[in-house]
C-alpha cells in the first residue's frame, strides 16, 4: 500500500510539473519531466525495458539544465548519474570513457547533497558500485537509504542487485523479493531476472532457468536475461537451445557480452562467462 500511494504522489507531482509555464520552471521541475522520460510509463519504480538511446539523451537534456539551475539538487545529480552510466552499459555513448567518468562524477555530487533522500543515495551508490567502488561502502549506503524508507521497492530492486554482485546470492534473493511485493507495479520480469541470476551463481540450474524465462516473457527488451540465460542452459548441456537464446538476443541489441566486471566474486565470473563464451561460439 506504501508504495502504491509514493507512486501515486510522485505522479501527481509530474503531473503538476507539467502544466507549469516553461519560462517558469525550477530545477525540481525538470528533475520531474526527466524522471517522466526516464520511466515512461506511471513512473514505475522499477526499470523495465526497452529503454531507448533517444529517451536517456532527452532525460539527460533535462536534468543538465536542472543542474545548471541548482548545482546542488541531488534528484538532478543522481538520475543524470544513471544516464550516463545507461548511455556507457548499453554502448549507446558516443565516448564511452567520457560517460563513464560523468556517471562516476554526477554520483559523487550528488551524495553530499543527498540529506536523506532515499532514492538519490540510491542511485548514487548504484552507479558507484558499477563502476568498481567499494561494494561493502555501496551496500551500506543503500541500506540507510532503506532505513530511511523501507518501503522503497526500487531500492529494495537495487539492493538485491549489488548483493548479487557482492556473491550474496540469499540476500539477493530475499531483496528482489522484498522489491515485487513492495512494488505497486505488476511487471515483475526485472526483478526476476535478478532472481534467476541468483539461482544461476548458486548452481541451481532449473530454477534459474524457470525464472529467467518468465523474465523474458514479462520483459522482452532486457538483454541481460537472455546473456544470463544463455550461460544457464549451456552448464545444464543443454548447447542447441542456448545458441537460440544468442539468436534472440541478436535481435534486440548488436551487442552480445556485457561487461562481468561488476561481478566482484572471481568464480561467479567464471562460471557466467565460460557459459555465455559457449552459447555465443566464442573460442577459450
């Protein structure tokens, strides 16, 4: 109930934004317009894709005026934060080492000036953790934005995500469950997806696999579960169906491998990307 009515007055506030006069519009208003591009259906809480290049760019036109308003608003600092670091993750970034150090940058504004906003310790801490700082330092900062609202499903979303990185797999597990019964909405197939990775790194191949399809069914755009997928079905010996599995993720994004990189347990990598190597035909 918590999280439906947070929805519902961050809608209204959207909604409010909205009809204000363009020539009157302060940094918490275009905060609120970039956050409508940024989820563009009821401002969801948690990300579903396809997220396209053109609605992060526009997101980002938004939120670099609201910061050259207030160069202090931590909402603005933080998702441009996310922008960016969606811009470099989905090689959409026409310079890539550029997005990276803005994400990196943006997120690091945006703490200091968070106060006790949960959702800009958030993505902060989301962000940084992408880019390889301190997990143990990122948790911590997700976990007081969780004291701070417990019933923050996205942040329960994110949580689970950076446990999962952290070869936390049970904690991972219990967040992202946390995140859809907290969630006011009904698309449930990100964080499955999370939950079928989980099950993937604790070996537990079938239920992994259950789940990942689910989350592809739900969310077909996501690239992630079919990489994750893919590696699934090839530990399970299962090579033909995981090569149709590359099949279809060529069809949504030309670029197969993502980066493991934010997986900080050494046999969590090996035993995704030896997978995912197999399923793609790649050699070594």
């Amino acid at each position: 109930v918590a999280g439906v009515i947070e929805l519902a007055l961050r809608a209204a506030e959207v909604r409010r934004s909205a009809a204000r006069p363009t020539n009157d519009l302060t940094a918490y208003d275009l905060y609120l317009r970039a956050l409508a591009t940024y989820y563009p259906i009821t401002l969801r809480p948690i990300i579903q894709y396809p997220i396209t290049k053109e609605g992060l760019l526009k997101a980002l036109e938004l939120l670099q005026q609201a910061i050259a308003i207030d160069r202090h608003c931590g909402p603005a600092l933080s998702l441009a934060a996310m922008c960016q670091m969606r811009l470099f993750r989905e090689s959409w970034a026409e310079e890539p080492e550029a997005a990276n150090r803005q994400a990196v940058d943006l997120a690091r504004q945006a703490l200091p000036v968070a106060g006790d906003d949960p959702g800009v310790l958030a993505n902060a801490a989301f962000v940084l953790a992408n880019f390889g700082e301190d997990i143990g330092a990122m948790m911590a900062l997700i976990d007081r934005a969780l004291t701070i609202t417990p019933s923050f499903s996205y942040g329960w979303f994110l949580s689970g995500v950076l446990r999962l990185w952290a070869g936390q797999h049970n904690l991972a597990i219990e967040h992202a469950q946390t995140a859809l019964r907290l969630s006011p909405s009904k698309r449930t197939g990100t964080p499955l997806s999370l939950i079928g990775e989980a099950h993937f790194f604790k070996h537990d191949f079938d239920e992994a696999a259950s789940k990942l399809l689910v989350s592809i069914q739900e969310n077909p755009g996501y690239p992630h579960s079919y990489r994750v997928l893919a590696a699934c079905y090839v530990h399970m010996g299962r090579l033909d169906e995981a090569r149709a599995i590359i099949a279809r993720l060529r069809l949504i994004t030309p670029d197969l491998m993502a980066s493991a990189a934010q997986l900080r347990s050494p046999a969590d990598r090996e035993l995704f990307l030896s997978g995912f190597r197999m399923a793609a035909g790649e050699a070594g």
